[in-house]
C-alpha cells in the first residue's frame, strides 16, 4: 500500500509504516530543519517543503493511506487550548488535511495527535 505523509517531521511515521510494508510516495512538511534529516533518511523520497494549505492536491501521487503527526499545540492541555482559532495558525491546519482526504479518498489515513483534539467543540469536530 502507498502512503503519503504529511507533517511529516523527520519521519518517524513513515519508518513504522514501512517496517510492516508500506510504501511512501509523498511526504511534506513546513519545517527546513528536517528536511536534511529527512532526505539523509528517505533519498528515494525526498520531503517536499511548504505549508500544506498551499498543496496542489491534483498533483499528489496515487496513495492509499495518509499519515499525518499535525501540530497539537491548539488543542493540548499544555497549551493555550485556541482549537482551530489558534493564533499561529496551526489549529485550522486539520481542516486542510480533512480536504485531502475529502477530495482523493484513500482507503485509511492515521491522523496522529492529542487526546483533545477528539473532545474538540464537545466532539462535534469529528461528527
């Protein structure tokens, strides 16, 4: 199975899903700093980088799984809690994975987070 993996960090996501036999055919994140150790680790894969609400979701490769490890800071207990009106804006960011996920309907995807998030607006995020 293919996969694609978003905030995708340096990786980690990836190696475990590989390890058991997927193969990742996109990845992205925000961040430069990964990006060596990303492509140190991944050369046949190398991290795309830029914010995900700039993908041209017409232009990602057939996959059948999405992982995505997006920022938590809005919706963690050790942190101010803004939800998707997080003034960095790194809560709405769930928003644009959703997308993704609304316009190319892989098979499964893996959203990776906090406990929060679920509780997000008394549950009604995920209804």
């Amino acid at each position: 199975m293919r996969t694609i993996d978003l905030f995708a960090g340096v990786g980690g996501l990836r190696r475990g899903f590989e390890r058991v036999g997927f193969e990742t055919v996109f990845a992205n994140d925000f961040d430069p700093a990964c990006k060596v150790t990303y492509d140190l680790n991944y050369p046949d894969t190398p991290l795309t980088l830029g914010d995900i609400r700039d993908i041209d979701i017409t232009n990602l490769p057939p996959y059948d799984f999405l992982l995505a490890g997006f920022p938590c800071q809005p919706f963690s207990v050790a942190g101010y809690r803004q939800g998707f009106d997080d003034e960095k804006g790194r809560g709405d960011l769930f928003f644009s994975i959703a997308k993704i996920l609304d316009e190319t309907r892989p098979i499964g995807f893996l959203l990776e987070n906090v406990k929060n998030l679920r509780g997000h607006d008394k549950g009604r995020t995920f209804r």
